[in-house]
C-alpha cells in the first residue's frame, strides 16, 4: 500500500452530519432535564484524530438549508480545522428534512449506556455523487486516504451508489481506500442482497478493512471465529482465523483491523486490538481501560490508526497509536476524541496519566 505523494486532503470523507444529545453527569435520559448537544457522525469521529493533529481534512456532506442545526454543526466542524462541501437541500416545510438526531446516555457503573436514533428525514440521505466532482477532488486537488463506513453506505440506496462510486474514483486516481464496514441491522433489513452486492465490491477496491466478527459475516459472507476461551484474549487465534478468510475473499487490501471489547462494568473495559499488515500479525493483548463514555471508541481506533498510516510508521506503531486514539475518545464527553498532540496519546498507550506540567 503505498500514499500519493502529492495530495491537498491527506483524509476525505462522506458523511451524513447530525446532533447528539446527551444527559449531564451520566444520567438516564428520563431522569434528566438538562442535556448538552453536540455535532455528531462516525465518519467525522474518525477523521477527528487526523485534523485535531494538525493534518488537512474535507468533509463530504450534504445539509438542510438555512437550518440553525445545520449552522451549529458547521460551527463545530470549522473549529475542529476540518474543511466541508456539500448541497444546502430545502428543508420543505416542517415535515421535510433535518438532521438525524441521536439521543444518549453513558450509564455508570453496573447500568450499561442506551442510545435511541431518530432518523426520520434525515437529510444525508440524500447525498448524491452528482453533487460532487470527483476528478476534480481526487484527480486535481488530490486525496492520500478516503474512508467509508458501512454507516453511510447503507443509510439508503442513494448513498450506497455514493460510497461505490467514491470508492471507484479513488481507486482511478491512485487514493488508499479504508472501508470500516459496520453493520446495522435495522439499516439492512429487507435490503440484504441489494447492500451485500455494494459491500463487496468496496471491500474489493480496499486497501485497508476493519470490522467486528458481526460485520465480516453479516456485511460480506465471511465465517465467524472459531470459539476460543472464555476470556477475550483466549478468542484471538479465532479472530486472526475470521481475518484470514477475510484476506482470502479481498486480496487487494493489505492492512485487516479488528478491536476486541470486554465489558466489566459501563466505566470499565478491557481494550485490545489486532493487526494484519506487512504479512506479519500485531496484537495489542487486552487490558483494562477506564470509561467515561464507550461511544466513539471504535471510531477513535479507526482513527489513530489511519492517522499512523499517513505518518507512514511501521504497522506495530500504527496498531499501539490506534489502540491510544480509541482508549482516549473513551474519555471524552464528545463521541470524538480530541488530542492536544501525539504526545496525549502515547502517553494512553504508555499508561502514563502523570500531570504534565
């Protein structure tokens, strides 16, 4: 796998912007009367470690016009020195688009989070590729990493042709393809053969995938690991199995990702990692992490990870890096984490909390 040596955006990605609404202090939503809102998506969590360090990040998106939630949610990208494009759609009346909402609470301790979606009229999906040039993205201002999720590609059949056609453009114009599949069910439900069909065709142009077991099997077909011990790090020989047959089916991607969880209790987990790249497996053996919110972690993983790529270290320095940025977003309010350097995050992966003074 090898980066564009001259490029204006070392990251793209497609997204569908909404707003995430939270309980103060960790409560329940029912119990509460006050919340904090934040702009909100996988795909921008992802990109946030890159652009929070210093590197140049667009935005594809879509956004309903003349919408104080759209305004907000400019705002908020603009201040984490991320770049977007995307068509201000109509709202249509008080019954037409918006911005999805995402409605959550952390849990504490021995009561887990809960999250509700409300995605009615949601206007990303409506994002078209007939909105966007993309020679003149990829082709004259140029792109090192574009990065899909399963999210966006299932959000609705519009977006599904959307994310395919990026990932054709990037693969023309010599960009890294970085799929994060990311199943959910109510997104595939009767739609299973129409999004398998778009699934493997993006994972085939891929150069770097990431998925659970769910995702590898639901998303793409691929069997399951084998059962393993008890604990979580007695199930790794069966997940490095499940990424084997994934490299078997998607010879072209050169880099296979998976996070392993273990939940002791909502603000205790045990955070692992492994690794295929280079030919070689590298493993991050799980240990405990403390919570403050789950949501995000993976998305945070994803983008350490990426960020490590575009630096170009070494594959085991990219996996440390990706478990840090994933243990780090987990102690954030944001479901994106938001490192001062990278010095924040190695000292994560060291375990050295100490004040820096």
């Amino acid at each position: 796998m090898k980066l564009r040596e001259q490029y204006q955006w070392a990251m793209v990605v497609p997204t569908s912007m909404g707003v995430r609404i939270c309980p103060s202090a960790g409560q329940p939503v029912a119990s509460s009367d006050l919340f904090q809102m934040q702009a909100t998506s996988a795909e921008t969590n992802v990109a946030s470690i890159s652009s929070y360090l210093g590197l140049p990040v667009k935005v594809l998106t879509t956004f309903v016009q003349d919408s104080p939630v759209a305004d907000f949610i400019k705002r908020n990208l603009r201040a984490r020195g991320m770049v977007y494009e995307g068509k201000e759609v109509p709202q249509g009346g008080p019954w037409g688009y918006r911005h999805q909402f995402n409605i959550a609470d952390s849990g504490y301790g021995a009561r887990g989070p809960r999250v509700q979606n409300d995605r009615a009229g949601e206007v990303g999906r409506t994002l078209s590729i007939d909105d966007f040039d993309l020679d003149r993205i990829f082709g004259v201002e140029g792109v090192a990493v574009l990065h899909l999720s399963g999210l966006i590609g299932a959000l609705s059949p519009q977006t599904g042709k959307f994310c395919l056609e990026l990932a054709r453009a990037a693969k023309k114009y010599g960009t890294v393809i970085s799929f994060d599949l990311n199943y959910r069910a109510t997104f595939w439900k009767d739609r299973e053969a129409e999004l398998r069909a778009i699934f493997t065709e993006i994972a085939s142009l891929s150069d770097i995938l990431v998925g659970n077991e769910e995702d590898f099997q639901l998303c793409l077909g691929i069997e399951g690991p084998e059962a393993g011990g008890k604990d979580l790090a007695g199930k790794i020989d069966g997940f490095k199995g499940m990424i084997e047959r994934v490299r078997a089916a998607f010879p072209n991607a050169s880099v296979f990702a998976t996070t392993l969880r273990q939940v002791v209790h909502a603000n205790e987990h045990l955070w692992g990692a492994i690794l295929f790249a280079d030919g070689q497996w590298h493993v991050a053996e799980p240990r405990p992490i403390h919570v403050l919110d789950r949501i995000g972690g993976g998305d945070g993983f994803v983008g350490g990870l990426l960020y490590a790529v575009l630096r170009g270290w070494d594959a085991e320095k990219c996996l440390q890096f990706g478990w840090a940025s994933g243990a780090l977003a987990t102690t954030f309010l944001t479901d994106y984490a938001q490192p001062a350097d990278e010095e924040m995050i190695w000292s994560v992966w060291s375990g050295n909390a100490r004040v820096k003074r």
